[in-house]
C-alpha cells in the first residue's frame, strides 16, 4: 500500500511557478503567479533599483515577453555575490519561470537567439588561489639584489 504524496505548506501557500539561475556565487529563485504585473527583486520594486544597467538587464526577458508579463507577477529572491551577478543571476531566473508559465517554445527559441544565457547557466567559476603567489596564476617576483 503507498501513501500519497505530502505537499509542503510552503510549496501550497507559495502556489505558481517557482525556478533558479545561478552565476558566479549568486543564487536567484524567482516566483511566478497570476497578478497584475508587479516585479520585485528581495521584496523591492524593479524600478527602485538604483543601478539603471543592473534594472535593464532584469528587465530584459520581461520585456521579450510581453505578451504574459502584464497578467504575471513576478517575485525573485536574490543571495550571494555582488551586485552585477545577482542581476544577471535574476534575470535567468525570471527567463526561466516565464518560459515554463507560458510553454510557448516560440518564446523560449526567441530568448535563446538573443542571448543564451538567459536560459542556460554559465559554467565558468572563479579559480581558486594557490600558495607561492598572490592570485590564482601571478606568483611573486623575485628581486636577486
């Protein structure tokens, strides 16, 4: 005999759609339901982001899909990293939770011509420091005299 599956309270309070981007060190979880068309980054409105290139780029996939962005609302929760990587790091994730709440693959192929990384991760992580030098490959000079 198998018992049903358990929903979490979050997962039934949270209801929509609910994806990930990542890059660099940032983690991005972005939220999608049925609304009026507000976004907001860590509980603050997308406009009131100071940053002009940093609201661009976040405001990017909202705009290619324009067709289901004023009936959505859209939530991102945004860790880890700075600044411009949390951006890019919203961005994929808002990319994503629009793409699954549509199922349009038109949008989905639109989005990957214009830059494929609005749905797929960049791999490239930063290299980690050895010992005999100050960064990751420069090692230090000598001087003899």
């Amino acid at each position: 005999m198998t018992t049903p599956k358990k929903t979490s309270k979050s997962a039934k309070k949270k209801g929509g759609i609910v994806t990930r981007g990542k890059r660099k060190e940032c983690l991005a979880r972005a939220s999608i339901r049925k609304g009026k068309g507000a976004v907001r980054i860590n509980s603050l409105a997308l406009e009131a982001i100071p940053n002009r290139y940093a609201r661009e780029l976040i405001r990017e996939p909202i705009t290619m899909a324009a067709e289901i962005a004023p009936e959505v609302d859209i939530s991102v929760s945004v860790v880890g990293g700075g600044q411009m990587g949390q951006a890019q790091a919203a961005r994929m994730a808002i990319a994503r939770a629009l793409v699954e709440y549509s199922g349009s693959p038109e949008l989905k192929a639109r989005m990957i011509e214009r830059d494929r990384f609005l749905l797929a991760e960049d791999f490239r992580r930063v290299e980690p420091k050895k010992y005999l030098g100050p960064k990751a490959r420069a090692r230090f000079q000598k001087s003899y005299r």
